[in-house]
C-alpha cells in the first residue's frame, strides 16, 4: 500500500453567491484543521445535518456546485484546492477511496452487484478479470452478502446494498478511505464486522476518515474524534477522552441519547380494533426461504416492534402486510379502506421524494390526490418541529432528519390504519432518532394507526413498542 497523508488546514465551507438577508455568504462549515496520516483513524462525530459530510466533500473535492471550499488541503504536502476539478479526480479510487452515505448512489441500478465489485478491482485495481472476479467473490463472501452477486441493487436489502457498497469502494487498494456512515442499516453484528475491516485498513497503514452519528462505531475505531454541531467542531481530541470524558454539554447530551437510557413509552397492549392479522405467512425471494410460519394481530393505536439479522426478510414481511407481496403460504387479513391509508415510511427518504421537484409541490400533490386538508401541513410542521421555510427546499437541499420528519408528515397527512416504518431513523443521530421516533410513536397513536417498526437496535424497541417480535436468520 502507498502511503499518503491527507491533511486540512483551516478548512471551511460557504455558499458561493450571498444570502440576501445578510448580504454575505452563508458559512456552512466554520476553520477546521485535522490531519489522516498513515495508520490513524480520524472520526467526525455529530447530528444529522451537522456538516460532516460537507466537510469529508469539501477535502476530496466533491462538494456540490453552490458550495465552495477555503482554507488549504494537503495531499502529501501538495496544495488540493488550487488544483483543477479534473486533478483532483485523478486521485479518486487510486490514493482516495470514498464509501458515500447512501449505498444506492454508489451502484449502478442496472448492474449486478457481483459484477460492479470486480469492474473496480478491473478497472481501478488493474487486476486481471479472472482475478478480478475471484476477489470480488472473496470479498461478498467476506461480508456475508455471496447471494447478492447475481443480484441488481435493487434486489438488496438496504443492509446488503451497503456492504456489496463497501466492497465496490475497498478494491482500489487506496491508502486514504473515507467512509460515510458506512454501518448505517446493518444489525450490531454486521456493524462490527464492518468496523473490524475499517480498523484492518488503518492496521495495515492506511488513513481512515469515518463520519458517522454512532458512538460504539467511534469507540471501535479509537484514534482521533471530532465532534460538529451546526457545522462547528464543539470537541477535537483522543477518542478515549472525548467519549469516556467529554468536556463540552453537547457531547455529554449526544453520548447520553442511546436508546438504552431512554424512559419506557410503550402504550400498554390493544387499544382498538384488529387492523392487521398475518397468520402462518412464508415467504421465499430469490429461491431462498426467508421465514415460514410468521403471525402477527396488530390493533389500531398499537406499536409492534420487528427485529432481526440484516436480510432476513424484515422489510418483505412489512411489504406483505401493505399488500404490495403476496405471502407464498398463510393468510394475512386487512379491513377493507382505501389503498392509501396503508402506508410506508422508507428506511432511506431521499428514495421516497423526487429529486427535482420542491418538497412543498410534493406534499400538495398528495393533498389534491387524496383531498387531505391543507390546513393539516402547518399543525404537523409545528407537531413534528419543522420550520414552513423548508418545504421550499429540494429533498437534497435538508437534512436526513429534516427529510425524514416530512415523509412522516407526508404519511400523517393521509391519516393511515396501517404504518409500516421500515428502519425510519437508522440514518440518524441519536439525538434526532430520540426525537423523531418519540414523535412517531405519539402522532401514531394519536391517531390511532397501528404501527410495525422495524429497528437493528433492540434497546429501541424494548423502549418504545408495546412488544416486539424477532425473524430468525434466512434459511
């Protein structure tokens, strides 16, 4: 492995043309300096939203057109943001590898994910193609994910999307890796196991730079941890210290929002009609079982956890109790209403809006659609702690905490019997996901809509369900 350090001075974040109401730029990421030197883990640490990942763009070059980037970045003491766009990109893949945030913006929809792994090690690792393609094997096998090779993205749970992501990114051998959020998704064991191979890359001289909003993923790691808020670094320091004995109030409030502190919220049992019985229901994708004999007698009102391994069929049993699959044994049974009022909240929200078009135009086409009462947007806006500015905005223009809130405004609106949220705060920080899934839990049953929420974190759902039920390991 060549060895390559990577290091920013000063470094900070701006719009490139002026706010209007000040006349200036908007300062996105204030001066930060930290330095990724061969075998060391650096670690950025904070809400959603905080400008981590603004800032990993701003030192590789990828921040968005009405962005721009000061201060200085060294690649081996040369000067970056002098450098021209294409410059830059010479390093991607080869001494800089990038695991972005959202695994379906790292693969190609109409590419098997076999394939997509060995056309890097192809490709950027100049291996040869038979070589290639036994890596690639190796390293799906690795991760546990073999039966994703003849498979599209599309086919992937969001766990499995993220570690075939993980092993697309890994084969250039580039010294310098970042990782954004590289567990999001995956349950404790797979999020160690991916940890574990961030740690190998730093063992084995490479620099790491992990964003992330998940302590026990910053403690793994060790090194040297940032802590943002409001896109300022609040505490800078030895992992040890700033997460065994935090200096400042926000990491103190950060560390203290695991869900194993929080209070029991749960509504105790039935509270209303049957909406939902799955009886004895199997389901096989792909030629293998993921469960058989799975029931579940869900009331209006009710919140019902479901846990288990990544790929065990999680968000297939969810998809059959919405109707959108049918089981392939037992029966499940829904009260007749409209196909609306059975409604999803989707692990990832940028994959629920349309890109292009502004979040308010997207919440009055569901109003027309459905004759929902727009004077409903404003009362959630203020239940679910969201400021009427930002439906203005793209779904790319708020933060995944913002995003989700309004998809779960989104699904209020329509008033639903049925919610079927699918890992909705995995890509949170934890004091957002304390917040939002409080906020989840309360409008539900409110409302009376029965819920199933789907969670990797145990402690969560023992917190917050009025039971929780476990799928076994796929067949």
């Amino acid at each position: 492995m060549t060895f390559v350090s990577l290091e920013a001075r000063a470094l900070r974040v701006r719009s490139r043309g002026v706010n209007p109401q000040t006349g200036q730029p908007d300062q996105l990421v204030e001066p930060v300096s930290l330095s990724l030197r061969p075998g060391h883990a650096v670690t950025l640490l904070g809400e959603t939203g905080s400008g981590k990942s603004l800032l990993a763009q701003a030192l590789i070059g990828a921040l968005p057109s009405g962005l721009v980037a000061e201060g200085e970045v060294l690649v081996n003491s040369v000067q970056q943001l002098t450098r021209t766009a294409a410059q830059r990109r010479a390093l991607w893949g080869r001494m800089i590898a990038v695991l972005p945030q959202e695994p379906w913006l790292a693969l190609d929809p109409t590419m098997q994910a076999g394939a997509q792994v060995m056309e890097t090690r192809w490709l950027v690792g100049g291996q040869p193609r038979p070589q290639a393609w036994q890596g690639a094997r190796a390293a799906l096998r690795h991760l546990e994910v073999e039966a994703a090779e003849t498979r599209l993205p599309g086919q992937l749970s969001g766990g499995m999307a993220q570690r075939v992501a993980f092993a697309a990114a890994h084969t250039g051998d580039a010294p310098v890796l970042v990782a954004d959020e590289p567990t999001k998704g995956l349950d404790i064991s797979r999020r160690d196991s991916i940890t574990a191979l961030l740690r190998r890359h730093v063992e084995e001289g490479g620099a790491l730079l992990t964003i992330t909003h998940d302590p026990a993923v910053a403690r793994a790691l060790g090194g040297t941890v940032l802590v943002m808020r409001e896109g300022a670094v609040q505490e800078q320091g030895a992992a040890e210290e700033v997460l065994i004995r935090p200096r400042h109030a926000f990491t103190r409030a950060l560390l203290a929002a695991d869900p194993e502190g929080w209070p029991r919220q749960a509504g105790g049992g039935q509270i209303g009609a049957p909406v939902l019985i799955a009886r004895d229901v199997g389901k096989v994708r792909g030629g293998r079982r993921l469960f058989s004999g799975v029931s579940l007698h869900l009331a209006a009102g009710e919140v019902v956890g479901l846990s288990g391994p990544s790929g065990c069929g999680k968000s297939t049993f969810g998809d059959l109790c919405l109707g959108l699959l049918s089981p392939d044994s037992g029966t499940v049974e829904r009260p007749a209403a409209a196909p609306h009022r059975w409604q999803k909240l989707y692990q990832d929200p940028p994959a629920a809006f349309p890109p292009k078009v502004t979040l308010r135009a997207s919440l009055m086409d569901v109003v027309r659609l459905h004759g929902c009462d727009p004077a409903e947007i404003a009362r959630l806006l203020l239940r679910l702690g969201l400021t009427e500015g930002l439906l203005d905005r793209l779904p790319s223009q708020v933060s995944g905490g913002e995003l989700q809130r309004i998809a779960l405004l989104r699904v209020l609106l329509l008033k639903p019997l049925f919610l079927f949220a699918d890992e909705p705060t995995s890509r949170l920080d934890l004091l957002t996901q304390q917040e939002t899934i409080g906020l989840l839990t309360a409008a539900a049953r409110e409302q009376g809509c029965a819920v199933l929420l789907v969670s990797h974190d145990r402690a969560l759902l023992d917190r917050v369900c009025d039971r929780v039920m476990t799928l076994p390991a796929a067949a």
